[in-house]
C-alpha cells in the first residue's frame, strides 16, 4: 500500500524560510514523478512544484525564484524548500505522486496522495 507521509510545516513569519519533507513507501520511488500542492481555504488545490524521475523541475509562477523541490532516490523522499515566505503562501501543502508528469500539473484522483502538513504565514 502506497503511503506519502509530509513533516514540516508550521508557523512562520513573512519572510521566513520552511523545508517540507515526504516520505514515500510502498511504491517504486525512483520511478515515479512527484510534486506538492497547496490547497488554501476556498481555493482549488493547486501545484506548486513538481520533479520527474530524471530531476525535471517545474513551478508555479507564485513560486518560482522562492521554492525549491528535489528529490533524493536513496531515501525515497522528495523536498520543497520554500523561502521569503509570504501570508498568501498560508495552505495545507500535500505530496503527490504519478506516472505521469504531465498529470501533476493537475490535482486527480489518479495521484497518490499525502494527508498534507499545515504551512502558516504570519504577516
């Protein structure tokens, strides 16, 4: 059974660094492509970030220059390094994972799933 678990996230202030880790089991990490996504109240959850199985990388224009995703294959985790932190980056940030990297643009069902780890902003 495929699970994703994410640690990290927490209070923060504006300006404010945060690193979130998922840790990934039951399925064959390297060959699967992974991202984050956030998901704010009354927003749709969206991708943030996401890296293919061969370091690929893509972002989210609201991200790009201050996040960071890797992955490490030795451990089957993947990271997303997140700086200047602003209040609207405030969300619930979830792994995914997918055979298809051009799938994770989106959120689907088809992904598996983490249960999310809470990011705070404060301004």
């Amino acid at each position: 059974q495929v699970q994703l678990v994410e640690s990290g996230g927490r209070l923060v202030q504006a300006g404010g660094s945060l690193r979130l880790s998922c840790a990934a089991s039951g399925l064959p990490f390297s060959s699967y492509h992974m991202g984050w996504f956030r998901h704010a109240p009354g927003k749709e959850r969206e991708c943030v970030a996401r890296i293919s199985t061969g370091g690929i990388t893509d972002y989210a224009d609201s991200v790009k220059g201050r996040f960071t995703i890797s992955r490490d294959n030795a451990k089957d985790t993947v990271f997303l390094q997140m700086n200047f932190l602003k209040p609207d980056d405030t969300a619930v940030y979830l792994c995914a994972s997918s055979s298809s990297f051009f799938e994770l643009r989106s959120a689907s069902d088809s992904h598996y799933w983490g249960q999310g780890t809470q990011v705070t902003v404060s301004s």
